[in-house]
C-alpha cells in the first residue's frame, strides 16, 4: 500500500513538471502578421500573440478572441523571456 502511494505521488510531481516544461531557443521568431477581425461578442479578449511547442520547434498560433473564464478576467499576455542561452516563451493566461 505504502509503495503504491508513493508511486502515485512520484507520478503527480513528474506529471506537473512535464505540463511547466520551457522550452529553450536560441532565436526568438518573428511573429507573423496577423489581421485582427472583429470581436464575436463584447466580452471576447484578443490575444495577440501566442506560440506552442510543437515538433521540437515554437508555432505561432497568431492572433485569436478568446471569451474570458469569468466576468472579471483579465487577459495577461504572454511574452518572450531573454534566458542565459537563449528565449522562452512564458504563455498568455487569465487572472
């Protein structure tokens, strides 16, 4: 019993830090130019720039609406962070 709870808690740490995983580039892409087309609803944030790891390579997913998760959320926009060897992309999120 002892070993199958530890097993279960060793498997919930590695599983959190595969879904926090960064990855490390050494150029930053240029994100492409995106036309902004209008808003479905009043509520809808536009996110202007957001990139998935996909393929051992950065993706952008361009621009996009997005409808908050709650009446007063607020959209944080993600950004490039300049590490010690090179970009990471810290993703948008709500708060």
């Amino acid at each position: 019993m002892k070993n199958k709870i530890a097993l279960i808690v060793l498997f919930a740490l590695v599983s959190i830090q595969v879904v926090n995983a960064q990855f490390l580039i050494k150029i930053k892409p240029t994100a492409p130019r995106v036309i902004r087309v209008i808003a479905p609803s009043r509520q809808h944030v536009w996110v202007d720039e957001d990139w998935i790891w996909q393929n051992n390579t950065y993706i952008s997913r361009g621009g996009y609406w997005a409808a908050p998760p709650h009446h007063n959320s607020i959209w944080k926009q993600g950004h490039w962070k300049n590490a010690r060897r090179g970009w990471i992309w810290i993703p948008g999120h709500w708060k």
